[in-house]
C-alpha cells in the first residue's frame, strides 16, 4: 500500500541572493528598545569634559560619544571584556548601529573606558541622573542609602597586615636600640655616648648611619659569632627592611590591610558562601544613594565600616547636583552621633536607624542590655543618671574623642557613689569597686529624636520602603548583570567600573 505524500510549503531561502540596496539597520531595531533609549540619552548630555581628555594631533579619533553609547549598551546586555564588546560590534546589529559601522578594536575600547573616564565618569553620571530626574523618573530630594561590598581583581592569598607592619617595624627598632646599649657595654669610646640617636624618630638613612657607626665601634672588640652575625645583618639588611615597613605604612595610609595585586583594595568580610560565613577578602565598600529602585549617587570607599562613609558619601551628591537631599533613609549601619549632627548641620531630614532601634521597636530587648546605659534614667535638669536600685550617679570627668573623619565627640563619666551590697550588682555590672558610665548625652538626645522620627507615620512609610529600593538595585546589580567581583583594578578604574554598572542599571530600568 502506498504512502500518500502531502506537499509542504517552505518561505523562499536564498541565501546568496544580492540585494540592489542594502537593509538599514535602523529598519532591523524595534521602536523603544533599550539600544535607542541609550542613544537618546546621551545624544542629550553634554560630553565637552570628555573632549577636553583629547589632545588633538595625529590620526582622527573615534568618537567619543559613540564609544560612551556603546560602552554603556555593553554593560546593559551584561558584555564587559573589551574583546567581546569589540565582537559585539563585529557581529550584532545594535551594537553596529550604535557604533555607525564603526570597527574600534578592544585596545580603542579599553582605553577609552580605562583612560578617557577616568575623570569624567561623575559627570557624565550625573547629567544622565539630571535627565532622568527632569523626565520624573526619580527625584533628588529623596534618597535611600547602603552599601554592599565588592570583591576586588586581586589575589585573595597576597595580602599586607597593618597590624604586623607596625609590630615588625617597632621589633627592628627595638632591636637597634638593644645593639646599641650592647655596644656601649663594651667599648670605651666616649663619643659613642654623645652620639646616640632619636630612636623614636628615625629613618632608613639614619639606621643604616646608626649601624655603620656600631659596626665601627666593634671593630677589633672581642665580641662573640652571634653578634658579629647580628651587626653583618643589620649592615645588609635592617635599612632596607625598615624603608619597606615605611613604604607599606604609606600605602596603607590608615587601613587596616591591603592586597599586593591592588594595593587600594582593602580586606574585608564578605559573606558569600553558601552558609553566610564572612571570609575576609580584598574589595571595596560600594556606597549608593537610590531613589525609585534607581541609583542617584554611588562612592567607593576603602573602609569596611558603613557608619564612617555617610559623610563624604553625601558631600559627594552635593557636589554632583548642588544641593543636599531633603531626606535621607539608612539602615542601622549609619546611626551614630557623627552623622545625625552631619544631616542635621545640612539640613537634612534624617531616618536613620540607631543600633538598638529594631530590638527596642519589636521589644525584644536582650536581658544583658536591660542594666544597659541607655536603659537608666537621665535627669537633663542637674546631670545625673540613676542607677536601677535608684542611686544617683554623679559626673566625674569628661572625655574627649576624634572619629576617623575627625569629629569631636565629647562624652562624660558617670559614678554611683556606693554599690557595696547592692542585691542587683551582678547582673548590673561585674566591674571592682563603683559603677560608672562613660556617655554622650547629646548622642543620647539625638538617638530618641532618631526614634520618634523613625515611628512616626512619615518615618513607618520610608522605612518600608527603604528595603525593597536601595536593596533591589543591588540584587539586579548582584545576581542580574553579575556583579559580584571587579574586572578593573585601583580605585580610579574601580569608580568608572561603577559609574558604567549604575548608568546601565538606570538606563535598562526606564527602557523597559
């Protein structure tokens, strides 16, 4: 029996067909794609900064506009090799309309990103932030802070100790100072006592000095093989040792740690395995400011702590837009005296958590906090607290404290007069003799005008939101565009990897 065969129609496949004109690309991308929002908007800013970074001479350049429209679509569609943006622009109609046909090469690319923005990146940035903000996709007024920390391009094995420089450096000095007294013990040159150096103020030169002047004096001394052993080692080496705990110290430059393959990076707890576990590596504190799950300002900070970054994390949206945010909303992070004297000094309506905020607003208050200071009764009118068995602590003295960002804080002790016998000692405080506290009664103040204003209606409503806008930019940051680790190295280049994650992130989220 036969098989009856139906006929199939297929579409006419031509491949080697020659068109009389050639397809406009223009024609290929579909009206509101996020290719022509990227295009449109930076046909927009003005990128006069940029053009001043050309010299001018030589061979014609390619244009920097379309090297920035390009750069920018690129980490839209989550390219960020230079090599594979140079086969985007190769190969894939978007990029090709962007570029006008145009072919750079990933050296053009690389440095263009690497050099060209260097020092135009925030500009740039914040014209397209100003847009957006004219077209009300955002406001400035408002904004949303955190901050997330983002493995750097280093070597997680390589690193450099604050603390042990300083050990190691104070060891050799140390050391010097011992072969010094050792050389006054057994020679008889009355010079060498007249001679003996600052040793809390020295220098590679004057250590190498300082060792050429033992060495001399213990020439023909009978001294045993272990010194003589010390004073050739110190002769070779000590000068140079004590000039590369120097040159450490100044890279450092206050940190606590830094990698030998990005000596900007800065050691710090990140916790992402799969057990949350934070495992100290080389990165950098990413601060953002957003507003509408979009981001209006964004720092790069070498500290792993988020309390001290506020300060400057704001100055730098004042310099960016000329004017202050109206209010500003944080989490438990930036809650200390310096920053709510800082917003208030800048006119600034603050919501922001204090550290004990979230357990005395759920009432879940640990036992080991209930004696704790901020528990006891201030009496403001004649300066004392009272302790829980109802004794009066009196001032005793007064302290006075420099923050990293040199702020002054000013705090006072507090004394109970007797706590001899006192059935509450214990679980009270376990200190010998009388209880005392140490507090800034003006931090006190501002963490109960932080908490009124965080309970109210206003402050209930920014709360709320606060977790699901400035936690959303960095989830698609984190997880959609994945970004979990820097491809540049230096901070320099890290602000411009950043800059170009936060111009995409914005623009994908108005194209869609």
């Amino acid at each position: 029996m036969s098989k009856r065969h139906h006929s199939v129609a297929f579409k006419p496949y031509c491949q080697h067909q020659v068109h009389l004109l050639p397809q406009s690309l223009d024609d290929l991308i579909a009206p509101g794609h996020p290719v022509r929002v990227v295009s449109q908007i930076v046909d927009k800013i003005d990128i006069e900064p940029l053009l001043a970074t050309y010299r001018g001479g030589g061979r014609s350049s390619y244009h920097p506009r379309m090297l920035l429209k390009v750069l920018i679509y690129a980490y839209i569609t989550n390219v960020y090799s230079s090599r594979k943006i140079e086969a985007q622009i190769q190969q894939n109609i978007h990029f090709m309309w962007l570029a006008a046909m145009e072919k750079p090469d990933h050296h053009t690319i690389n440095r263009f990103r690497s050099s060209r923005l260097k020092s135009v990146i925030k500009q740039v940035f914040a014209q397209v932030v100003q847009l957006m903000a004219d077209a009300g996709h955002l406001t400035l007024k408002e904004v949303y802070v955190d901050g997330t920390k983002l493995e750097a391009n280093a070597n997680r094995y390589t690193f450099v100790w604050g603390k042990s420089v300083k050990v190691n450096k104070e060891k050799l000095v140390d050391r010097l100072h011992e072969l010094w007294q050792y050389t006054l013990s057994v020679t008889a040159d009355e010079n060498l006592h007249n001679e003996e150096p600052d040793f809390s103020q020295l220098d590679a030169e004057k250590i190498q000095q300082t060792v050429d002047r033992i060495d001399k004096a213990l020439q023909g001394k009978p001294i045993s093989a272990k010194i003589r052993k010390i004073v050739t080692e110190a002769r070779r080496n000590w000068a140079p040792r004590f000039e590369n705990y120097c040159q450490k110290e100044q890279i450092l430059a206050g940190r606590n740690s830094y990698s030998k393959t990005d000596k900007d990076a800065t050691f710090m707890p990140m916790k992402e395995d799969h057990l949350n576990n934070a495992q100290p590596k080389p990165g950098y504190n990413v601060q953002v400011s957003s507003n509408n799950q979009m981001i209006v300002n964004y720092s790069i900070h070498q500290t792993p702590s988020d309390t001290t970054t506020l300060p400057e994390h704001l100055d730098e949206h004042k310099r960016m837009y000329d004017q202050a945010p109206e209010v500003v909303v944080a989490d438990a992070g930036y809650g200390s005296e310096e920053n709510y004297v800082y917003l208030d000094a800048n006119g600034t309506e603050a919501y922001v958590k204090h550290n004990h905020f979230d357990a005395e607003h759920n009432g879940k208050i640990s036992h080991k906090r209930t004696f704790a200071v901020d528990h006891l009764h201030y009496n403001a009118e004649h300066d004392f607290f009272v302790c829980p068995m109802g004794q009066r602590m009196h001032k005793v003295a007064d302290v006075s404290t420099k923050s990293a960002n040199q702020y002054q804080r000013s705090r006072s002790e507090y004394r109970a007069a007797n706590c001899n016998g006192c059935p509450l000692r214990g679980p009270c405080h376990k200190t010998n003799g009388n209880r005392s506290v140490v507090v800034s009664t003006k931090g006190m103040k501002l963490k109960v005008e932080a908490s009124a204003r965080l309970k109210s209606e206003k402050g209930i409503a920014y709360r709320k939101k606060r977790c699901h806008d400035v936690e959303t930019v960095f989830a698609n940051i984190k997880f959609n565009m994945g970004i979990r680790r820097c491809r540049l190295r230096g901070k320099e280049k890290v602000n411009i990897e950043i800059g170009l994650i936060a111009l995409a992130h914005n623009l994908k989220k108005i194209a869609v």
